[in-house]
C-alpha cells in the first residue's frame, strides 16, 4: 500500500515544496502566538484567567 502511495506522491511535479511550506506556516502560527501572548496586556490576561473561578455566572464581560 505504501508503494502505492508512494509512487503516485513522487509522480506529482512539485511535491517536495509541500512540506517545506507547512513547517513555514507552523512555525510561524507559534512565533505569531508566542508574540501575541508576550505583548498581550497582562491586566486583560488576568481578567480571563479568572473567568472560570468567578462566582458571578452572569459576568461575561471582558471589558
């Protein structure tokens, strides 16, 4: 079966392009979260981090 698949992928022109572009996008989805996360306002993170915990079911404001 792997023969198979195998045979059909190496017959695709271009195909060795293909993962190189996923690695680029995966990477750069992390860096970009790494990013937003670093820079995120820390007052608004604690805000919603204690969303779950709050006591008050009908607070579902962010602001």
């Amino acid at each position: 079966m792997l023969k198979f698949v195998k045979h059909h992928m190496e017959s695709i022109v271009g195909i060795e392009v293909f993962p190189l572009i996923s690695l680029v996008i995966f990477f750069a989805f992390f860096v970009g979260l790494f990013v937003y996360i670093a820079r995120a306002d820390k007052k608004q993170i604690d805000k919603i981090s204690r969303i779950p915990l709050d006591s008050n079911a009908d607070n579902h404001e962010l602001t």
